[in-house]
C-alpha cells in the first residue's frame, strides 16, 4: 500500500532544526488535508517530525525508513486545529546552566539523539532523548529545576513544553545549547 502525497521536502544532509523549519515552510503553503513527505537523514528528526506535529496540531501519520534516508509522513490540520509553537519560558543561557552543573536539585537534561550525547556532553547531565522522552520522564524528579538543552534550543523547546504539561514546573528551555556551549565537556568515545 502507498501513500497519497501532496507535496515533498527534501531536508537530506540538513541537521536539526531544518528539516523542521523545511517542513513549517512548507506546512504554511499547503492545504488542510494535504500530506507532506519529509526525506531527512538526520537520526534527530525522528523525534522532532513527532513532536513538531504534536505540538502544532498538525497530524504525524508515521516514518519508514530506507537505507540513510527517512521518509516522514505528516498531514496538515485544519487552520483552526493548528497553532505556532510558542517559545517556552523561562529560558536560560549557556552560561546559566555552566554555573548549575553538580549542583543537587538540578537535573540537566539533555534530549539529543544518543549519537550526539556520546561525543560530547555535559558533565553530569542526563540523557532522554526527544523520541524517548513521555515513556522515560518518570526517570526525571518533579522537585528539580530542570534545564533541558539540546543542539540549538529547538527540540528543547518542545521537550520543555511536553515537560511542563506533564506537571514539570521547574523546567527551563537552554539556549543556544550544544553548538555554542564552551563549558566544560566529556565523551565516551
């Protein structure tokens, strides 16, 4: 069985936040009910096509995955049903959670895919990634301030909103993240 598409994205060899941004532009240009096919190649989007649809009402119908490339399926929502993904607050800066590390009541969490935890992540901080993150947050306490960081402040976004409405109320969104940390770092590899 196929599946009807109406439009096509490619966002191959682009990393997090593009295929999302990609597939907003995109999203803003079609009609409710239409289905868009995003190709990606980052592992990340994964998640992120998941939750980007999940947090703007949009409809995730499903990926499939060959070889490098995976093909994700989303349907626009009606106009009414749809809403823009509002900026979590409160965000904290870099340098903000540089102070935080190995301090008790605070978890640092990070929601990058695995691949990128492993190379390169803060000293102390927990991984969860996107994807991962509703079947795995009761390994996070309710009593912590929570900094949730990921490469560039997108996925932390969304994951700090999905925090949040499960009854998370000390969460703060890490921005820029990743790409801009210069603070201290360890790896497995």
């Amino acid at each position: 069985m196929s599946i009807k598409v109406d439009h096509v994205v490619d966002a191959k060899g682009l990393a997090c936040p593009m295929p999302v941004v990609k597939t907003k532009k995109m999203m803003d240009q079609i009609d409710a009910g239409q289905v868009l096919l995003v190709e990606a190649t980052d592992r990340g989007s994964l998640a992120d096509m998941k939750g980007w649809a999940k947090n703007t009402g949009n409809q995730y119908l499903g990926s499939k995955e060959d070889g490098d490339v995976l093909f994700h399926y989303l349907r626009k929502s009606d106009d009414a049903d749809t809403k823009e993904i509002e900026e979590f607050e409160p965000v904290a800066s870099n340098d903000d959670v540089k102070s935080k590390i190995g301090e008790s009541g605070v978890t640092i969490l990070d929601v990058r895919e695995p691949a990128e935890y492993t190379f390169s992540r803060i000293p102390g901080s927990v991984s969860i990634p996107m994807g991962e993150l509703e079947e795995r947050m009761d390994e996070l306490s309710k009593e912590d301030d929570v900094y949730v960081i990921c490469r560039t402040g997108s996925r932390s976004n969304m994951a700090s909103h999905t925090l949040k409405e499960k009854g998370f109320d000390k969460v703060h969104n890490v921005k820029p993240g990743m790409t801009e940390w210069d603070g201290p770092v360890e790896s497995t590899e």
